[in-house]
C-alpha cells in the first residue's frame, strides 16, 4: 500500500529539480501524477519513464492553467492535490534590478501559484477534498543579499498560503508550504546546466560554502524536499493546514553563529 494510492496529483516544474524527485516518489507512493513544465523534452521524457502524463505548462499563464486541469481530468477523471513547485530565481541586488527581471520572477513565482491554487482548487473541492503544496523559500522566512526580487515573491507565497488555508479549509482542502534552503538543484547551481563547467570544482565551492553556513554542513538534496512534500500531500499530515516548513539542515537556526 503506497501513502498516495489513488490519488491524482498536479506537479509543476516537474522536468527537473525538486519537482523530478516529487513526480518521482509520488508514483512510488501509488499517485497517478499529471507532470507539468515548460521543459517539454525533459518532461516527457520524464513522464514516459515514470508512466505518467505530461502537460505543458508556463504557470503565468491562464490559459495553460485551464488546459492542463482540462488534461488532467481527460486523463484521470479528477484531481486530489497540487504540488506548486515551478519557480525561478535570478540574483540582482535589489537597487540594479530591471523592472522586467522582476516582474519576470513575479509572474513566475508568485502569480504561478495563485493561478495554480485558483484553476485546481475547486477540482480538488470536487473530489471531496485534498491538498496543495506551495513551494516557498528559506528566503520566505528571512532576508538575503542578491536575492531580494526572490524572497519578495517568496514571502508572497506565504501569504497566499494561510489565506487559501483558511478560505479553503470548509472545502476539505489543507494548503501548506515548504521553504526549503540551498537545495542542490539547476536552480540554486546554475553550473549544473553549463557542459562546460568544471563539475568537481563547482562542487567543492558548494562544499566548503554550506559546511560554513548550514550547521549539518552539506547542501540539502532534492529527494529530501520530496519526501517533506509526501508528508504534507498524504493523511501523515492531516491535521496541519496553513503552515510554513523550512528544510534548511538548521541554516535559518544558525544564522545567528555567523
């Protein structure tokens, strides 16, 4: 018996990264997983493996959205859960931020997952009930230098996520969010997509950085964040609604040791 058997689930930015590893462990888990992303090689090819359906999908987009809740009903009848994982980051200080750089993270980040909440939550309403998982940040809960378009969007997230909780707990849906840190993605390690960047030298920068900053001493990895988002997707978790969780091996406690 898998934690997600039966259940239908909604995975953006599932190509790669963190939402990879959730499409992953969620059809482990025995969920019919519906990938989406805008990386439709990768996402595809992704979804043939696991045996799963594909859906492109630019979270900014209304129209993408209606197509794809349109797919995932055409494909499975329903839909249970909603794992909001698509989102981008750009490092600018704040004072040398383009208007365009920053509504570009904006619409992505944050108008990405109220659309996602809005298009998905009354199918998961109709279902009889379910979940949506929201990914924030680490950077959702404090401040950081040369992420600051990020963290704004981040902390958007937040608010977006107690206020669907409340609104929609009558439904019988839970809305909580994830905040992981430095999780050792595409995203957060640009060099990881770069063929010609010198891996192992990349990552013993990573290395030295995180043993400095995170009191566990590595960068997190993304099946970990997966297994937060299982928790927060099946029963394990049914009395939680409205909450933010931060997955950062102790960096937002150890802050104050810098």
């Amino acid at each position: 018996m898998g934690k997600l058997d039966g259940r239908v689930v909604v995975v953006t930015g599932a190509a790669r990264g963190q939402g990879e590893q959730e499409a992953r462990l969620f059809t482990e888990e025995g969920a019919r997983v519906v990938l989406a992303d805008v990386l439709d090689d990768l996402g595809e090819e992704l979804a043939k493996e696991l045996g799963q359906s594909y859906v492109h999908l630019d979270v900014a987009r209304e129209t993408d959205w209606a197509a794809a809740v349109a797919a995932a009903k055409e494909a499975h009848g329903r839909i249970d859960g909603l794992v909001n994982n698509a989102g981008i980051l750009r490092f600018n200080a704040l004072v040398d931020t383009p208007l365009d750089e920053f509504m570009n993270v904006v619409q992505v980040n944050q108008v990405g997952c109220f659309l996602g909440i809005r298009a998905v939550a009354p199918e998961i309403a109709a279902a009889g009930g379910g979940t949506v998982v929201n990914t924030a940040s680490y950077t959702a809960v404090t401040g950081m230098a040369a992420v600051g378009t990020y963290a704004a969007t981040k902390h958007a997230v937040l608010g977006l996520t107690r206020v669907a909780a409340i609104e929609l707990a009558p439904r019988r849906i839970r809305v909580n969010a994830m905040c992981p840190g430095a999780i050792d993605t595409p995203m957060s390690n640009p060099a990881l997509l770069d063929p010609e960047a010198d891996a192992k030298e990349t990552s013993g920068a990573l290395d030295e950085l995180y043993r400095r900053l995170v009191p566990l001493g590595r960068i997190g990895r993304p099946d970990e964040v997966a297994r937060l988002a299982l928790f927060l997707t099946c029963d394990d978790s049914s009395y939680i609604t409205g909450q933010p969780f931060v997955i950062d091996g102790g960096w937002l406690a150890g802050v104050s040791m810098i």
